[in-house]
C-alpha cells in the first residue's frame, strides 16, 4: 500500500509513500517506548532547549514548510507562513510555561507532606487531520514531550509529507531518536495501535464518525482519550452590534484555511432588524476574496483540499437551496482543473437544512435570521455541536455575560472571532468531544496525577 499526495490545484499526484510495514511499525512503536524510557528522566531545562529549537527551525524554515502545505492540501502560502510561526509561539510557550504547569502542588493535611505530582505515561497516540497539518500536531505535541511523553503520530493520509517533515524536525530539534514517530499506516491499523500496551492514551481532531469509533476501541483498552471533533460554531450578531466591524470578522472568520477550519464561523446569526445590511456586507466581503493558486502571494481562498471534499460542500449548499435557502454569491462548482470552490454565500437558512445541521467544511458562510437578541442566542444553541461561539455587541458586558453564561461551546470570544492560543484550553463539548489542549489544561490530559502523602 502507498500514500500519494494530490495537489489540490491541479488535481494530479504528486509523491508517492510506501506505508509501514509491520516490522516497520512494530520497531517504531518500540523505539518510542525506548525513548520515553530516558527522556521522562531528562529535566525541563533539556526539554525546554529541544523546544525552542524547534522553534527555530521552524521560523527558519517557515517558507518551506508553507510551501509543502500548499502543495499536500491546498493552504494559501501566507497561511502556511503564519501557521509555522503559530507552532513557533506554542513550542516557546510551553517551554517557559510548562515546567511550572508540571511543577508538583503542595497540599495542607494532616501528612508532614503531602503534594500533587504530574508524571508522563507513556507513548501518546495522536491522530490527526489535514486541514492544519502542523498546528494541529504541534499543539498535541509540544505539551506531551513537555511533560515527559512519547509521540506516536498517525497523520491524514493526504499528508504523507507534511508528516515525514514534522519527525524530521523533532529529530533535528534535538529531541531523543524514535521519541516522535510519523507512522504511515491506513486507519483499519489504527485499532491495534490502540490497543497496544505500550500505548496509553490517543488524542484525536476529526469527524464525530471517527471521534465515536476511537473513543469506542480505546475505551475497551481503558485508555484515555482527548476528542476534538468540530463544529458549527454560531457567530450572533446582536441588535446593538456594529454591523461592519462584525460582518468583516464573519468573513474573515469564515474564509480562514480557505473555509476548512473547525472554528470558522459557519452559522451568521443577525438579528432581522440588521439582516439587509448584514447581508450586504457579507456578500461584499466574501465576494472580494481572491480564489486562486495558493502558491501565489495575493491568494486569499485557495482549493479545497481533495475532490470529495468538494462534493460533499456542494451537495450541501444544493440540498439547502432545494430547502428554501437562498444562494446570494456563488454556489456553482467551477470550471477548470482543481479542487476550487467559491465564496458561497446562502441567507434565509432553517433548521432541517444541511446548512443549519452540518458543518459547512469550506468558503460557505450560512445566514441565519432571528427575531430579537433573545432568539439569536437560541439558535446559536440549537446545534449538536459545542466547540465555538462568538457574539457581537455594543455592550461587551452583556456579551460577556452571554459569552459565560448563555453560549454553549467550549471557547465563547466576544466582538471577536474565535481561535485557538496556546494560553488558553481549546476544545468543545456535546458533538465536538471533550478534553482540552493547550495550557495548564491541556497540558496535564496524559500525565500521572499523582497524590504524594508523606506521614
């Protein structure tokens, strides 16, 4: 079996991988084991250094690396650029922050000491997805081997080398041989992975069909799992809102990664009273993008990242517009080699609609009309998923208040569009999964929370 990259540009492979034999995948599993074995004996200060150079590299090769990203799944070259310096920030972060996150915690009792102490496990399993092909493992990674742990990376297999890259950088970052692994194999091999003895926790960002399945075979294995599984997060624009300065963060939101993000805003839900305006705005906002090869400079929505993909948007925006939905910018599939999309604007969106139900993986954004502010904020929770939200208002403590208390998702951003930051905990609830990466949160999901009671 081989793994071929397929440029999403123009439709043609590019490269292809052979997959891991199993006395391939068998070696790489054990010599993780070997190098977790050491390197939970090395201090932070060696930790940190391995780290900040892979920052380093990082920077220093961010060109590169965009390139390899534009090529594999279609990312424009300035998100690429920006996504190597966001896995630059989350290396530099967690090595000053991370040894005080992992430091022990002194607890009163009745002990002459007593404390709570953060031990690695093991080798953690990390199953990632395209659409990030490095920020997505970094912000996995640089906590884990951090606190000690072993990386075993099973990679999108349109990725192939984007993953062989990543090992190549841990390695010449300076971190132990074997202790970070990309393992080439398809996903019927990812069951016995999981249920590998020397693997002892699997953290996962894909569908809720994959979140299921994974959460289904560790579960047996009792081992722990992290799940990010997506969303459709509701972007509410209130009646008191600024209506260019939220259009503009819709879009901006909406048309990051070229539409292909989790924590895009996928459901525009304005008040009616502002909706005409809105509308305008968006429209406007999405039809200025410009489409184009993501190799170029100036390109700001570059193709989708395989055909099936493509297909499956489509069929989306056609079923909501034979629903009642209707298309106000785009919503043709193009002409022409690769996998491209349009900015693709849709208004009077409902519930029963796949444009209301599903995430809408691509440059789509959905308008949603509610009566008043109170209704808005109903419908931003009537989805099945939980990941983001984001309300605008003139009243940022009335947001904030919603933000806290009303919005149900794991991160709520307020007249501002939702991201991920290596100082706060990332992650969802209900549908989108449950666990949290990234900071002090994420950072102890697969450690030894250990009591330490001395008399």
């Amino acid at each position: 079996m081989t793994f071929t990259s397929v440029n999403p540009n123009t439709g043609r492979p590019i490269r292809s991988y052979p997959a891991a034999s199993p006395a391939e995948l068998e070696r790489a599993v054990g010599e993780a084991g070997h190098a977790f074995r050491s390197w939970r004996r090395s201090g932070f200060p060696e930790r940190s250094r391995c780290l900040r150079e892979a920052a380093r590299l990082l920077r220093a090769r961010a060109g590169e690396y965009a390139r390899l990203m534009a090529e594999e799944m279609g990312k424009p070259v300035r998100a690429g650029r920006a996504e190597a310096e966001k896995c630059a920030w989350v290396c530099e972060y967690v090595a000053e922050r991370g040894p005080l996150q992992l430091a022990p915690e002194a607890v009163a009792t009745d002990a002459s000491r007593s404390f709570v102490s953060f031990q690695p496990l093991g080798s953690i399993l990390a199953i990632m997805p395209w659409n990030f092909p490095f920020w997505q493992v970094f912000r996995f990674a640089a906590p884990n081997l951090m606190a000690g742990n072993a990386a075993l990376l099973k990679h999108a297999p349109n990725v192939p080398g984007c993953a062989l890259a990543l090992e190549q950088l841990f390695r010449q970052a300076g971190f132990p041989k074997g202790l970070f692994r990309s393992l080439l194999v398809p996903v019927e091999q990812v069951g016995a992975l999981i249920e590998d003895p020397r693997v002892q926790g699997v953290t996962l960002t894909g569908s809720v069909r994959a979140g299921r399945e994974v959460a289904r075979q560790a579960g047996q294995a009792l081992k722990k799992t992290v799940l990010e599984l997506g969303g459709s997060d509701p972007y509410v624009v209130l009646s008191d809102a600024d209506v260019e300065a939220a259009a503009r963060t819709c879009v901006e939101s909406r048309l990051t990664n070229s539409g292909q993000s989790c924590i895009a805003a996928k459901r525009l839900i304005v008040v009616e009273c502002l909706r005409a305006e809105f509308e305008a705005r968006v429209v406007e906002g999405m039809g200025a993008a410009h489409t184009g090869d993501p190799l170029r400079e100036d390109t700001d929505v570059g193709p989708l990242a395989r055909e099936d993909l493509r297909r499956r948007l489509h069929r989306q925006v056609a079923e909501s517009v034979d629903r009642g939905a209707r298309c106000l910018l785009g919503g043709q599939l193009p002409a022409g080699p690769g996998f491209f999309y349009p900015p693709t604007v849709l208004t009077e969106v409902a519930s029963g609609m796949p444009a209301y139900e599903e995430e809408l993986f691509g440059p789509v954004a959905a308008i949603l009309s509610a009566k008043d502010d109170r209704d808005a904020v109903r419908m931003a929770n009537d989805t099945a998923f939980g990941l983001g939200a984001a309300v605008f208002t003139g009243d940022p403590a009335i947001g904030e208040s919603l933000a806290t208390e009303e919005l149900q998702a794991g991160c709520c951003f307020v007249n501002a569009s939702v991201r991920s930051d290596p100082r706060l905990p990332f992650g969802g609830i209900k549908r989108s999964g449950y666990g949290r990466e990234l900071s002090a949160f994420g950072i102890r999901e697969f450690v030894n929370i250990k009591t330490v009671w001395v008399a």
